[in-house]
C-alpha cells in the first residue's frame, strides 16, 4: 500500500496520540476520527430529514 506524509502541528500530534491507543497508528486513529464524523453527519441528516413530529421542543415538554 502507498504511503504518504502529511505535516501537522505538534500539538496535534500530540492530541492525535491522546485519541489513539497504544499499538494504534496514526492511520488507525484517523481513519476512526473519520468514520465518526461520517456517523454523525448522516445522523444529523436523517434527522434534519424526519418529520417534526418525532422531536418535541423543550419549551412545549415544559408546558405540558
């Protein structure tokens, strides 16, 4: 498999190791980071997408 480099700041670098657990690659790391993200973008827009119905508002679970 091809490999690259990429530059970042120490102190992410620093933050990255923070992530990861012992034995993890940086690759392993960010290729998690990245798939969480994924994860949250499509649940933020399934629920963009639902009908209001299914969500109560905080102000309408007061009044009730």
């Amino acid at each position: 498999m091809a490999k690259t480099t990429i530059q970042v700041k120490q102190e992410t670098r620093e933050r990255l190791q923070g992530v990861g657990s012992k034995g993890e690659t940086y690759d392993d790391i960010i290729m998690d980071l990245i798939a969480a993200y994924e994860s949250r973008l499509e649940e933020l827009e399934r629920r963009a997408k639902a009908p209001d119905e299914e969500y109560v508002s905080f102000e309408r679970v007061k009044e009730e």
